[in-house]
C-alpha cells in the first residue's frame, strides 16, 4: 500500500490543499468522500467559523479529513485547541517552525505534515517528528517559500534529503501532474487550485470564472520583501507592484495588505480590488466541474 494512503487512511494519496476563504466543509468532504484526503484551511476562519466548519465537514463524511493551521496566524494555539477538542486527527502546518506543535500532536496520537519550500526544511520537519512532507515548489498559489524552488527541482532533492513520505505540491492540476511527480519520488500530491476551481468551493463564482480565463502570466510571485505570496494579476496586485518598484518598507505593504483583501477578492468577488491568490498552474483549468468529476479524472493517473 502506498505510504501516505497507509498513515493518513485514506485510499488515494491525493491531497487537497488547504485554502484561506476557499476550502471549507463542503470542499473537504467531498474530496475525502471521493477518496482522497480534504482539507479545511483554518487561515481565515474565526473561532466560531473554524469549529462550525469541523462539525458541519464531520456530518458531510465519515472519512478522514484534516485542517490546515498557517502558523503566521496570531490565535493558531486557539485554533488547534478546538481542532483538538472536536477530534481532528491529522493536522497540517504551514509558514512557521514545525517543532512548535509536533511533539504535542504526536503525543496525542495525531498525524502532522508540514508544507516546507526547500530540502533544509524537510529536514527540519523530520527531525521535529513530522510523519509526513509536503514540499511545495514555488510555481504554488498563496503564500511560497523565498527560494523560488520550482517543484521539479524541489521533489527530487527533497526525497533524496529524508526517510519520510513526501508529497509534491505547486503546479500539479490533473493525473499528469501526478504521475510526474511521482516519478521523482513523491508518494502523493497536494492540488490547490483545481480544487479552488470546483464547484463545492467557496470561492466566489465571479473569481472561478476570472480563472479559467487565465493566461500562462496571469501569477506573480510578489511581495518577497514582507511575505512571498503569488497573486492573480488585478488592480489590486499593480498596487503591490507600484509599491515594490518604488522601494516601499515593509510597513506600508503590511498596511495595503492589512484591509481584508484576501477575503474582499477570494470569498466576496471584488476582482479589481481584492488580493487573488492562485496558483501559476491556473492556465491550465479551464472548467468549474464538480470534486467528482476531478476525482476521476485524477485517480486515472493510478488505475
């Protein structure tokens, strides 16, 4: 069997990736109830959202599912508290150190994966104790690590690094992605925006439409001074740009991000004015099917 199916009890090593104002309940149950292993992206949640969204994903499947805390977020420890507390049993860590919760998962017979951007870090990751890797290249939506690593470059070297499972993450969209990646040694693959673009999603239909009409330079990595982020190419990342060709500090990128436009653009459809992370792999989907749909398609890579 393979290894991650084997720890995380899942029947095939595909991963949804865990999303700010995009993966929910609906999202994360669908991928589990087809298989594979949805994610409920803690990053913009509330308290009360977070745990609504746990209790509303556990009466939509009774297959594992797990949550993503971005240890970035000030109320983490809040957060993976009522993860615990509602009976999560795989929890998965992103944008911060993975000893700061390992340990205390571990000992209460949880899972950890850790999303890292480079073969140093993996390292890390295990030495902490993490069961499993997620190295994600740098072509992935959302937040990315500062090396620019691609995911060709980052998987090999990475699987080479630690005795762990890995999975690839970055621009992997269908069962091609998935086959390659695994032909360099991973042993499942973690997919973002083909799930952001489906219709058990909870990003706004405006913005999934937007999407599919993407080019292959819709994306860029911006941002590096203060947190690397790829963003959709709108108003609002010329903004971004404007600032950064200009030499601006860090304080006055942290106060143009600092307006709720993450979930302005994602989650409320503001596409001039909201920030629009997504994947440079966008090009490439060009449909809003359902998880399904995806699902099959996906699995055909292992059949």
């Amino acid at each position: 069997m393979n290894k991650v199916c084997e720890i995380l009890n899942i029947q095939y090593p595909i991963i949804q990736g865990g999303m700010v104002w995009t993966s929910g309940a609906k999202l994360a149950a669908a991928v589990s109830s087809n298989g594979g292993l949805g994610v409920i992206g803690a990053g913009s949640m509330s308290m009360d959202i977070l745990r609504e969204q746990i209790l509303k994903a556990k009466t939509l499947t009774d297959k594992p599912f797990a949550v993503n805390f971005p240890l970035l977020y000030s109320r983490v420890d809040e957060q993976i508290e009522i993860a615990l507390e509602l009976g999560v049993d795989i929890f998965i860590t992103s944008a911060g150190s993975p000893k700061k919760f390992t340990q205390a998962l571990k000992a209460k017979g949880k899972k950890v994966l850790h999303v890292v951007s480079s073969p140093l870090l993996a390292k890390k990751c295990e030495d902490a104790g993490v069961d499993i890797v997620i190295a994600e290249g740098f072509e992935a939506g959302g937040h990315n690590g500062r090396d620019e690593i691609t995911t060709l470059c980052l998987i090999p070297q990475t699987v080479d690094t630690v005795s762990i499972p890995v999975i690839a993450a970055g621009g992997i969209a269908d069962s091609r992605g998935i086959k390659a990646v695994m032909a360099l040694g991973a042993m499942g693959a973690q997919l973002g925006t083909r799930f952001l673009m489906t219709k058990e999603s909870s990003a706004h239909p405006k913005y999934k439409e937007l999407l599919t009409h993407a080019n292959f330079d819709s994306t860029k990595l911006s941002i590096k001074k203060h947190v690397p982020v790829r963003l959709f190419k709108n108003k609002f990342y010329e903004q971004v740009k404007e600032l950064e060709d200009r030499g601006a500090d860090v304080s006055e990128l942290s106060e143009l991000l600092g307006r709720g436009r993450a979930k302005k653009g994602m989650f409320d459809g503001e596409l001039d004015d909201g920030e629009l992370e997504v994947g440079q792999i966008c090009s490439l989907v060009k449909t809003i099917p359902s998880v399904e749909e995806v699902m099959e398609e996906l699995i055909s890579a292992f059949e």
